[in-house]
C-alpha cells in the first residue's frame, strides 16, 4: 500500500464507525480534503486490492482484510503518540502530526519491539485504544460529558476531537486523562455545564462537554 492508499483506509475506518452501510464519497472528501472525483478513483484501486466493498451509490465499506489492515495503522500511530509523550516528553497536543508519519513505518518488528519497550500499553494519551498485534481493539466504557447527569462523578477517560486547539484549551482549564470531574449542573438553555474539578467549580460551554469522555463511577 502507498502512503495515500494507508491514509484512505483509515479514513474510512474512523468514518465507519458512525455509518455502518457505507461511507459517502463525500464524506470520504471532506475527510481527505480532497475532490469527491478523486476519491472515487482511489476507492476503485483499493477494491481491486480487495480492501474496500464499492458500489456506487451505496458507498465504500472495508473488507475484513481492509479493517484489519486499518487497525494496524491505528496500532503504529497510537504506540507511536505514547512513546513521544511518555519517553520523549512531548505534550498530548504535539503528536498527532508525527505519529501521522511515523504509523507508515512498513516494518512489524520494530512495532512489536517498540510496544515490549512501552510495556504494552493499552491506551494512547489521548484516551483511545491501542490494538493488539492482530488488529483488535478492545472496547472502553465510556459516555460524553455532556450526556452526564447531574451528580454524577466521573474520570475523564478520553477526548472526541483531538485536535491541538482543543488540547491546549483543556490544558488551559487543567482537564486532563485521569482527573475526576463532578457534574454540578447542566444549564438548559445552552447546554453548558458546570463541573468541580480539583475543589474548583467551573463553567464549559456544550461544545467542550461533547468533545470529553467519561468513566462513570
């Protein structure tokens, strides 16, 4: 696989999660930033490698083989985002662009040499699962702050965009993986949300309370 057939893949991995039938063209697009012909041209090259069911119309949707291979991208990338910030202290913001390259290294043992030096890690730092070495992912419970009730406590497990913006802005209000955060009250008319968090009571807009995963207690 190129560079850019691995990318598409894992495009439509992420995206399959919130459309089983079948990812659009343009959905694939305006992940890829690219034009809807376009991907039609790839989605045809990655079904003759028999990665990807087509049928136009009704969307593309990996093979068995495709989602395996999907995984092991998602593997490589995600070990590659704990070893930078946990051995070479970068910060949970910085990552992703790296690990963007580096999960296109082609070799499997220094993938498995790399997670034994990790000790096996089960979780990126930013909350998601890594898969094992044959592609599978173990599922987290886990529930968006913003579905919480009122009175609930719970440990942030996770991020839903993790994008740099939305990591430094956490990191501005001290929300962080394993902090525990109590749901105080939920306002009606915006959806905002106030949490105590480290004895201190604070506000977050629906926008950050949709975008934070939780670990009900």
């Amino acid at each position: 696989m190129t560079l850019s057939e691995e990318d598409y893949i894992k495009a439509i991995y992420h995206l399959s999660k919130d459309d089983q039938k079948g990812v659009s063209t343009n959905a694939i697009a305006a992940q890829m930033e690219t034009k809807a012909s376009s991907v039609t041209d790839m989605i045809k090259r990655l079904a003759e490698k028999k990665v990807v069911h087509y049928k136009k119309y009704q969307g593309a949707r990996l093979t068995e083989e495709g989602k395996t291979y999907a995984a092991k991208i998602i593997r490589k990338h995600r070990l590659w985002e704990f070893f930078l910030v946990e051995k070479l202290n970068f910060s949970w913001d910085e990552v992703h662009d790296i690990a963007e390259e580096l999960e296109h290294i082609k070799s499997d043992k220094l993938i498995e040499k790399l997670d034994i030096f990790l000790d096996f890690p089960r979780i990126d730092p930013h909350g998601d699962p890594i898969p094992d070495k044959d592609g599978n992912i173990k599922k987290v419970e886990k529930v968006l702050l913003s579905s919480a009730q009122n009175g609930d406590k719970g440990i942030v497990v996770g991020v839903k965009d993790s994008s740099s913006d939305f990591l430094r802005y956490l990191d501005k209000l001290h929300i962080s993986l394993g902090e525990e955060i109590t749901i105080i009250n939920k306002e009606p008319f915006d959806n905002s949300v106030q949490i105590k968090l480290n004895s201190t009571e604070i506000n977050i807009s629906a926008l950050t309370a949709n975008n934070i995963y939780l670990k009900i207690k």
